[in-house]
C-alpha cells in the first residue's frame, strides 16, 4: 500500500495546507502549528475554552461496507461537529485517524473529498492524524471554542422548562430499515430521501451556537430521542412529560407503518438534531432563532421536578390530547447500538 | 456485551472522577467539564497553547493479539504522551475511542489498570471517549500544555548544533525479533528485558520539559532513528553526519548479531526516545539535565548545511573512527511500518 505519510501528503495534509478563503479573502491557518510535527498547537481565544468530542466508526456498525466514501467522508465529521452544536461551541479543527484494510486512491479520494466539503463549510482546520493499515476504522477528534460558562451542558435542565428538537425525527433510522429491507417505501424519491437522512446528517452548528444564552441544556441525538433525553433528565435531576405526537415527523416517515413509524422517531438514532430545554418565556425568541438559521424546531414537551426526592428522572409520554400513552421503546435496534 | 454506557462508566469514567491526589494534597480537575457530556472542555493556562498528537493502535500491525493487556494500556497512552514529550508539552488530558470485539471483562480491567497507572503518574485526565463493538482498535487523542513559543518544532534545527538522543535504541526492535523468532538471545532475562522495551516505552516527558529553551529541534523515535531524524532534516533544511557507533545500545542488543544490531538501533521502531537538536554550547546544561531527570543523553552527530542550495538533505554516517559507513537501512521492516 502507499507509505503512511504519502497517504498523508496525497489525499490530507495537501488539503488541510490549501490556502483557505472564505468570501475572497484568504483566512490564516486557526492552528499555530499543523499536520507534520509531533502535535498540533492549537489555543481558544482568550475568556474561551477548546470543547473537545471524538467518535469512532466502525464498518458495520456505524456504516456499511458499501457506503459512498463520500458520505461516509462527509459523516465521519457530521457526527463529531454535531457534539460541537449541542455544546453552543464553533468548530475550530480536528484530528483524524484512520485504519484502512487497502489503499484504494479512488475510495481515498471520494472520503477525503466528503470530509474536506463539510470542513471548509464549517471553517474547520485539520491539524493532525494517524493512519494505519487495519480493518475500516476512522476516528475524529475535533475542538470548538465556546466562551467560558456558554457553553451548553446536559446537567442545566430546570423544571418549568420546555423540551425543544430541530428539524424532523426518525427519517434516519428509517433510511436503515429500507437498507437493511426492514420496511419499504413507495417511490424511490423518498427512498432517496431516507438514505440520505441516514448518510448525510447535517450538524446544526449554527442553531447551535445561536442558543447559547437561551436554552439551558442541550445535547445531538445520536442514539434516540427517548435515550437522549434521559441523559439530559438524569444529569440535571429533574424528569419530562413529552407530547409523542408532537415530535415532528417527514411526510415520507409519516407514510411507514405507526409502530415503525414511532420508533423511529422516539427511539430511531443517527438523527443528529438538538434536543434543547429553556425556559417558557424564551418560546418567541426560539422561534426566531429557528427561523433565523433555517433549521424547524419543535416543542415537544416539559421538564418536571422529580416526583419525589430520590425518585428516578422518567419520561411520561402522551398522545396529542393528553393521554398517557404506554410505549415499549427500549431495544429497538437502531444502527450503532452497543 | 455490556452496553457501551456501563462499560464507559465500569472501567473508565468511574476511574476519571476519583478524585486526584498527589503528595496528600487533593487535585482539582484540569477539565471544566469531562466525561458524560457531548464535549469535554478544556482551556490552557493564559499565555500557553494546546499541544494535540493522536495515535491509532491496530491488533497484529501494533501489537500482538496476545498481548498483556495491562502493557496494551500503558503502551496506548505512552505513545502519546511520548509526542507530548517531544513538543516540550506537560501533559494534561486524553480521550479514549476503543472498537473492542467483544467485552471481556477481564481483559478491560487489566487495560484500564495499566492506562490510568500510567496516566496517573504523569497527571493526565481523561476526559472523554467513545466505545463501540468492532475490532480491536485503539486511538488516543493526548492533550498538553506548552507556553507559546517554547514548543520543540521539527523545523527547528540549525546548522551547527548537535544531534542528541535520549535512553537507548534499538531494544524494542530487537524485542519484537525475539517474539517473531527472528533472533535468539541467550537467557531469559535478555529476552523479557527486550519484550519489556517493545511493551512498556517509557514516555520522556520530563527530559522534553527539561529542554524548553535549551533544545532546538526535537520530536521522538517512533519509526526508527534513520527515518525519523529526516523528518528534522527535511523540515528544517539541513543535513547530518552522524557516528552510527556512538548511537547508544544497551549490553542485550550488543550481543544480537552486529547487522542486527544495526538495524535495531538506527532503523527499529518503538524506541520512544527522544531525538533533539541544540547548540554545541549547550553540552554541558543537557547532560546536566540528563542526569536531573534520571535519562541518559548522549551526542550522536552533527547538524550541517545542506551542501549546497537545493540539495535535498541527508544523513552522512561514520564509524567511531570517522570512516563513511554505508548502511542500507530502508526497508527494515519494523513493528508498525505502513
């Protein structure tokens, strides 16, 4: 295969070296000191601090063999910017390592060339990485700066607040059932459209950041709106009542049956949206901050105190006119469940 | 096997949150915000930047599937913090991204004893992660501090200055010969005195700190001494003679055959030693330094211009009596070579 650092040269460090130009004026390198050298050096502006998240993807579990490097490219980093959007942080750099079974230069290609579209997007600088023959494996660490006490945590959840999620729920999860053959869809338009939802999540930076100072808590849904919410309730001690029939849904969701349906959208993951809490009274100024970054957010539900000191965080779920609704959604079987 | 949130709580986060302690004095944590959150956040102290390395540890290309896991651990980590130490960098924090192909359990127990026993003693955090089932894959992110224009550049040497390495070279190579029954050593204290140097490098992070404003150049010897020296070179535009006998050994490897020999020490892998440049007139402060931290530092050669304009830079190798060497080094196939 090609030497680690011909790999390195060819298909990344050319790119991450690319003068960077936004609006025709050249930007300067956010690292002091990039890909080459031992470390990268890197610093958050002064009053700021570096948010830090990694993923890793797995053949398999996270993707199939089969994926478009593209969008495998373009995701790798999605899911990793996402963990940035739900901090309120700004995407700075990353770092990328890689274990590759083969150097395949088309396959090289396409994946850096999905990775670098969504980096130069959101003005994100790779400053270092590994790579190493091994079974498909990609692992991204990437840093955001957030201003100190900005940022927006898991444990700042009050009772009083309302639950809010961006954009439409489910249409990934349901994008791996047509995949996997799990269900079917009519046409191959919304077939398309599923898949995409699946491979292509868009993190929502902007919303993201657009929140700090309005919402309390916030996380991406990554593994399940259900699971999600509870790492939120558990974290701040405090429990929710959600409106099910609330959780905005696609017109191509709305069409698969009601039980898949609903566990895609309350318990499917990859979605990749926020779930936010703030206080009632902010309801007007989110709705503009929706509208401002173009990205639909929904109120689906409030956060209640525990019912009793010591008692569990819960969800109760409801039905659109208030009835408590039994839903079985623990081991529903989304892509990257470990 | 175990979801991923017991594990990540099990065997890493519980031991993250034990609260620190050195000398009897209970240690803040370094991170605002660490494990259990989208982000961990970070910031170094005024006036220093954030030194960043990350290191992808792939079964049979890093280690062998039989490995100690307790040495796995240590050895994960070490070879991050080893590109701390080459940076000058004091360590602060690390993220963990595992791929394991199934949870045995004690197998985690012994892999997390001998990461945070090592992270441990040298002060460094874990602050996040991600685990997932796949195969055996390793990747540390490594994070430390260095004030703003004392780091350790590869680009740094100048002609006149002198080549130094740290520790001995040679015997992680000559290990890794001895498990593949390349070679034979005579006892079996040789023997597990060499397996030792491939499984447990010992990161020189106090000798990098030591050498902020003393060194030139410095990065550490990952990929055997020949090659990573050039990385100096060829970074910083000059050359080198260096006195291939004077390239330290311990009395273990000096008894392999002499090509053997050889190779290990200038082309062998693993070493995580130091290699550094610095002024003539700082002899007298580096082996004084040397002796402070407990390291052995020896002067193996010369930095010299490129001889002339263009040339591209090189390594001149000499015998102790100053006589060329010819040594055909490339292609020594080491442990991790891609």
């Amino acid at each position: 295969m090609l030497s680690e650092f011909s790999l390195i040269e060819r298909f990344f460090a050319r790119r991450a070296a690319t003068p960077r130009v936004r609006n025709d004026a050249p930007l300067a390198p956010r690292a002091a000191l990039g890909i080459g050298d031992d470390c990268a050096l890197i610093a958050p502006p002064a009053g700021q601090q570096l948010a830090i998240s990694t993923d890793m993807l797995v053949e398999g579990r996270h993707f199939f063999a089969d994926v478009d490097p593209h969008a495998l490219g373009h995701k790798a980093l999605a899911v990793n910017l996402s963990d940035l959007a739900a901090m309120g942080a700004a995407p700075r750099a990353f770092t990328l390592a890689l274990a590759l079974p083969r150097a395949d230069e088309r396959w090289l290609e396409a994946f850096s060339d999905g990775l670098f579209a969504l980096a130069e997007r959101f003005d994100c600088e790779l400053v270092g990485g590994d790579t190493t023959s091994g079974p498909l494996n990609i692992c991204i660490t990437v840093f955001g700066d957030v201003p100190s006490h900005a940022a927006l945590r898991r444990d700042a959840a009050r009772p009083g607040d309302d639950i809010w999620v961006s954009g439409m729920l489910g249409d990934a999860r349901a994008g791996l059932g047509v995949l996997r053959g799990e269900w079917r869809v009519e046409d191959d338009a919304s077939a398309a459209y599923l898949k995409r939802a699946l491979e292509r999540p868009e993190p929502r930076v902007a919303l993201g950041l657009a929140l700090r100072g309005v919402a309390h808590a916030a996380l991406d849904i990554s593994d399940g709106l259900a699971g999600d919410l509870m790492h939120i309730l558990k974290r701040s001690g405090v429990s929710a009542v959600v409106n099910a029939d609330a959780v905005p849904c696609s017109a191509v969701l709305s069409g698969l049956p009601v039980d898949a349906r609903r566990a895609c959208a309350l318990a499917g993951g990859d979605d990749y949206e926020l779930c936010f809490t703030a206080p009632a009274g902010a309801a007007p100024e989110i709705a503009r901050i929706g509208e401002r970054v173009g990205v639909p957010v929904t109120r689906i539900g409030t956060i209640e105190p525990v019912p009793a000191a010591g008692r569990a965080p819960s969800i109760a779920w409801r039905d659109a006119g208030g009835a408590p609704l039994s839903l079985t959604l623990q081991g529903f079987d989304h892509f990257h469940a470990d």
